[in-house]
DNA sequence: CGCAATTCAATTGCGCACAACTCAATGGCG
DNA sequence: CGCCATTGAGTTGTGCGCAATTGAATTGCG
C-alpha cells in the first residue's frame, strides 16, 4: 500500500505543513507581484490570464477559455462581464449554437497587448531564477497537477 | 540590465502564460484535493492551515498566525469566528496587552489533530511524486517566494 | 417525431485574499 | 504629564474560486 514506511503521522503533518505553506506562499506571492505590474494595465491577475488566452489564440467561447484555465463559468461570467465593462471584449451568443457565447476582443483590448509586453520580462527577473530552472519549476508543477487531478480521492478513509 | 538576450517579447509573453497557468493550476489543484479531505474533518484548507500551526505551537496571537501563514487580519479576524463557532478555538483579549487577541485550542480542537492524522499521508500519495522530488519542488517555491517578496517591483516601467 | 438527457452560460451563496479604513490600546518623546 | 505616532483587530468593499442550481438550447434515443 501507500504506507511510506519509516514515516510516522507526525513527520508527515510536518512535512505536509511545509509543502503546503510553501505553495500557498508561493501562489500568492506571484499574486503580489502581478497585481503591481498589471495594475495600470487596469487588470487583475486572473483577468490578465484570461487576456493572456484570448491574445494566444483569439475570439473563443466561454467554454474554451475555461478548459485552458481550469475555471468555470462561475467564475469566468462576472469576470467576463468586467472585462466587457472595461471595453476590452465583447461577448456574442453564436448564431449556430444559441448556448455557447462567444468572446471577442475589441480593438482596445488588442491593443493593450502591446502595453503588456514588458510585463512576463520584469515579472521572470522578479523571481530572481534562471529560466531552466523556471522551466523545470513548470515541469515539476504540472506533474503534481496531473496526478492531482487524476486521483480519485474518496472522502472517507 | 534585465534583458535576457535572445528573447523576444513573443516567447516571454509565451514563457510567462506557461508558468502563471501552471502555478495557478497546481495551487488550485492541491486545493481541490484538500477540500475532499477535510470535508469531514468540517475545515477549508486555509483553516486547516490555521489548525496546523495552533496544533504545533499551541496558543497563538492573531498577530503570529498571521506571520506564520503570511495573511492579515482582514483575512484571519472572519476565518478564527467560523473556527470559534464551530467550536475548535476560543479568542480571548489579551490581559497585558488589551490589543492582542489569544487564539487557543479548546479541547475539540486538540482531538480534531488526531482526526486529520491521515491527511498528510493521503495527500502525498496524491501527488504522485516522491518524497525528495516534493523537498525540490518546495524549495525552488521557497526560493521564489524569497525572491518575490524582496524584489521591489516599481509599477510603471 | 417527441421526450428525456445533456450541454452551456449565468446566478446564488459561501469562504478566502487583499486594500483601505476605523477604533482602541500602547509607547515614546518633548 | 500630555500628545501623537504606532500597533493590533476588526470592518467594509471588491474580486476570485467553487459548489449547487437554474434555464434555455441542443442532442440523442426510442
């Protein structure tokens, strides 16, 4: 079984501490730096990912842009609607499929990919890292994701 | 300077979306695995977090967890209510100094620790990486968080 | 064809994260 | 001593993340 043997319960509540301290620290200290960065962009973080998709790959139904960013609908709707607000998409019902809305962005919101530019430069040097080991960073990071996601955890032991 | 020779705005903007979108994922990943393992322990994960560090350093001011896990009291003052209601802590004025807030552990909150013995284990067998691979990764995000947190980010460029 | 199951977006409700602010207690300094 | 800056919690407001639900459009199956 998954016993890991040799490691009693209070080695691993430890253990477990870190790891997820570190993580959490680490999601939200990159939350702390984009905010700054992003901020006369006039985004927040999430909505930057989302502009991020959407200059990658174009216009894109709600539906795509969640299975990129693992988020849902309740999230992206009223995140959707704020980026709308500020005039840098548009969200259209497709004519061939009356349920799936589609969002585009305006010519604002195009442009301002060219005012981004300099921002993944200063936020890689920010993290005061090598690029390999960024990458290998990524690496490790989807593995975990990966195996994550496909465990099925029942909630009771 | 900061350039990084060799490449172009494209590929960072690239390189960027590659490490935001994994780092997000992995945390929100953990997260999910987490909720199913604490859904009848009756704890969120950052509760759990706060748990973590009442059961290794016992009774705590506000103020010290905040340090210990990096949130502020915008973010603890709601959090420790919901652990009071639910009965697992109790919050008392501090005699010498009227400011501070004590948090300490009723005895419901001491026995939940052995509860959530299992949690730990279970989650490392989750990730579906080895022990030394998991130290890595928390020390590449440790290093990170370090050089996140010193760099001054001005705003505008 | 017609009805049931599925899909997609939106909404609601709850909890967390963070900025900005309030308020009381404390400490320092003239 | 008296005043003022600082400190520690708490509150408010905004936005994200997710579960659960709703409602409309579409698909599939008898």
């Amino acid at each position: 079984m998954t016993t890991l043997p040799g490691m009693a319960d209070e080695d691993l509540l430890r253990l477990d501490q870190q790891i997820c301290f570190s993580l959490n620290a680490a999601s939200r200290a990159f939350g702390g730096v984009y905010r700054v960065l992003l901020k006369d962009l006039g985004l927040t973080y999430p909505q930057y990912l989302v502009m991020l998709v959407l200059w990658e790959d174009g216009d894109l139904p709600v539906k795509r842009i969640g299975e990129r960013l693992r988020l849902d609908s309740g999230t992206l709707s009223p995140l959707l609607k704020r980026l709308e607000a500020a005039g840098l998409v548009r969200r259209e019902r497709s004519p061939e499929d009356e349920r799936s809305v589609t969002v585009r962005l305006t010519a604002e919101g195009s442009a301002l990919r060219g005012r981004a530019g300099q921002v993944p430069r200063r936020l890689l040097t920010a993290t005061g890292l090598p690029v390999e080991d960024l990458a290998a960073l990524r690496a490790l990071l989807d593995r975990v994701t990966g195996a994550l996601d496909s465990a099925v955890v029942d909630p009771a032991p």
